[in-house]
C-alpha cells in the first residue's frame, strides 16, 4: 500500500477504496473510471449518514481495483440527493455500466442495495459525478 501513501500525500485528504461489492466488480468498475465511461456512482443516504467521514465536492478518492490496486483517481464535481424512483436515463447513463440504460441501472441497484439489506423505490441515494485527474 505504499503506492496509496503516496498517493494520499500527493492528494491530501484523499480516500482510496473499491467500487462494487467483489472483487471481480471493483476491478471492472475501475476500469470503466479510468477510461471515462463511468462518471458517476450512488449510495444509499442512510449509509452516507453512518460514515464518520462524508465525500465533499472537490475531494479527491484513489480509485483501487479488486486486488487492491490504485487505478486511477478522482475528483468528487457534484452531488444531490435523489430517491431511486427518480433517478434519469442521463444519470444512469453517467454510471456507465452494462447497456448504459435506466432498465440495466435499475436492475442492478436493486439487487445491490437489496444485498445490503435496505432497498425501496422510494429510498434516498447521494448521487455523485466526478472526474479522473489523474490515471496511474
């Protein structure tokens, strides 16, 4: 993890962490970051609420693969928060995963926050977009 050390002296403040829940996933969804097709991502708010340090726009995270790698990273540009119910075809579009469709996003977030023990239509999610700044 000397790499991530690195890293977070480079950019202070930063988190380094995995997307995804396994590792096959993390490294897929790093990929996806450092070639700027995925530029957004979710959580439920409950969650965001519980972590003792909340994302901040303009912080920067270290984007790791499944085996724990930094791949690239990121500057957090946006937020808002929104129910599931109402999230676009733009922002899913923005995740960029599967078919880049609502119906795809849909599905897989479901089953996601289903896994975690908490989903509803109508639960709240922090919406982010961000950008790459720096590809390692």
């Amino acid at each position: 993890m000397a790499a991530v050390e690195a890293l977070k002296m480079k950019y202070p403040g930063a988190e380094a962490w995995q997307m995804g829940d396994s590792p096959e996933l993390a490294s897929e969804l790093a990929e996806l970051i450092k070639r700027g097709i995925k530029t957004a991502s979710c959580g439920s708010f409950a969650s965001y609420q519980q972590e003792a340090s909340a994302p901040r726009i303009g912080s920067y995270n270290i984007i790791l693969d499944g085996q724990n790698v930094p791949v690239c990273v990121t500057r957090l540009i946006a937020m808002r928060l929104v129910r599931f119910c109402d999230v676009t075809e733009a922002f899913a579009r923005k995740e960029g995963e599967g078919d880049l469709s609502l119906e795809y996003w849909q599905k897989e977030h479901q089953r996601f926050f289903t896994g975690e023990g908490h989903f509803s239509e109508e639960m709240e999610l922090i919406a982010e977009e961000f950008e790459v700044v720096e590809v390692l």
